[in-house]
C-alpha cells in the first residue's frame, strides 16, 4: 500500500464504532503529559493525532494557544463539541502527521497522547513534529509499551487482522531503542517516565464487549476472522485483561503501561 491508501485505512479504523467512547478513560495521560511539559499560558500547542481531543483540551485549560490535528474528520467533529461545551477557542483542523501543513518553528509544544504512534510512517512523522517545533521548543509523547495491555493487545489484534493492516506499527514507539532512534537526531533531554492508564469494566466479558462494539482495531479484526477465529481472539482477549487485573473484586481495574516522553527540541 502507498501512504495515501494507508491513511485511507486509518480513517475508515477510527470511524468504525464509537472511540471517543474509549478515548474518554485516556483523558488522564493528556492532563498528565501536558504537567509533564509543563505547557504555560500562552504557549502555542499542536496536538498531533487529537482524535476527540483530550490532550488538546488539557493544553487549552492551562491557556495555551492550541491547534490539534487528526486525519479523522468525525472525531474531529466530536473534539470541537467537547471544546465548545468548555468553551475553550481551540483550532482543530484535518492534517496528515506525516506532511503538517505548518511553517518550520511554528509551535512552542508538539505533542501527541496515543496519536502520532498510528500514523503509517513513523520516520515522517517523528521528522513533521520535530520541523514544526521552535529551537528550544518541546516535544511530548506518550506511547504504549510492548509489554503493557495495549502493547500486548495490538500484537494480538495484528494477528487477527486483514494483511496491511499494521495493527502492530504503535508498538514499536514503545521500544526505547526505537524511540530514540526516532527522536534523537532532533532533540536534546530527552526523558522517559513510566506510567500507568487503568481500564475498569464490570467484567472480563464486558471488557471484551465493549471493545469489539467501539474500538476501530477489535471492531476490524472481529470482522475480518471467521467464527471460530473470533471465539478464540474473544478467550485471548479475556486472559489479557484478567492478566493485568488489579481489582479486589469481581470487576476489572487493568493496568496499561505507557511511557510518558518530554525532549528539548534541538
């Protein structure tokens, strides 16, 4: 596939079911990577990959002057119903991570919570955020590990997938060995938290159900497997967030690993 057809793919993921419905238990990693920078009053912002708009949100409450940027034209719309009810001025266009439409130097912040990383070239990408950052400006990111239930559950979701699909390619920012590759010709300081994201759900099967009802990946590798594949990615799925289940009780309290990333911009 060429990076048009790949966008493409991208877009017709995150239209399928409702991931604002998911993305909303993610809304913390925006609130804490924007305390990580820390983003000030005033500062001009890009959130690269917004989605619904949680981190751009973030950096809007901190008064920032905020841009977010998503290839997805219905969660964008969602991002500006969250923004107006807030009644936060933020600029949410349609733009492609691996070709902003911005002047070098634009922004103070580039940042991206669980957005940029779905973008198909990564090496591009990871170029664009850094060529639209100001000298001395900062670059925040935060991806998930390979390890973590998300990592662990793209990895299972690319084997159940149409071929092209690469349901996979977001883990691969969660390497620290790749990450640096990536950033490194680019920035200085560059720092590396460990965090945590929790998922609650009533049960193991709710989980699952929710998942393959409103989230693009499971929705797509649900459908794309036979109905024997999908009992068995159901089994999987279960065993994953009972593995990562920290609940006192019958409900479920899973544990996703991120990394929380701030460099310097060279």
């Amino acid at each position: 596939m060429n990076l048009e057809e790949l966008n493409q793919l991208q877009q017709q993921t995150w239209t399928a079911g409702d991931f604002p419905k998911m993305g909303v238990e993610l809304s913390i990693v925006g609130e804490l990577l924007c305390e990580s920078v820390p983003v000030l009053a005033g500062d001009r912002v890009l959130d690269v990959g917004t989605a619904s708009g949680n981190t751009a949100l973030a950096a809007a409450r901190r008064r920032a002057v905020v841009t977010g940027i998503d290839i997805t034209p219905a969660l964008l719309e969602r991002a500006r119903l969250r923004a107006a009810a807030e009644g936060l001025p933020i600029d949410f266009q349609q733009d492609d991570a691996t070709a902003l439409t911005f002047a070098d130097g634009s922004f103070d912040v580039v940042m991206s919570t669980f957005g940029a990383i779905f973008a198909p070239d990564p090496e591009k990408t990871a170029s664009e955020m850094a060529r639209v950052c100001r000298p001395g400006g900062k670059i925040a990111m935060a991806v998930w590990t390979p390890d973590g239930l998300l990592g662990k559950l793209f990895l299972m979701l690319a084997r159940y997938s149409p071929p092209g699909a690469r349901v996979d390619l977001p883990v691969s920012w969660g390497d620290e060995a790749v990450l640096n590759q990536r950033l490194r010709p680019y920035v200085v300081d560059l720092r590396i938290k460990r965090e945590v994201v929790r998922f609650r759900s009533p049960s193991a099967s709710a989980w699952v159900e929710f998942m393959k009802t409103h989230f693009g990946p499971a929705i797509n590798a649900f459908q794309h497997s036979s109905a024997e594949a999908q009992q068995s990615l159901g089994k999987e799925m279960i065993g994953l967030i009972r593995e990562f289940n920290r609940s006192r009780n019958s409900t479920i309290l899973s544990e996703s690993e991120y990394l929380d990333i701030v460099a310097i911009r060279r």
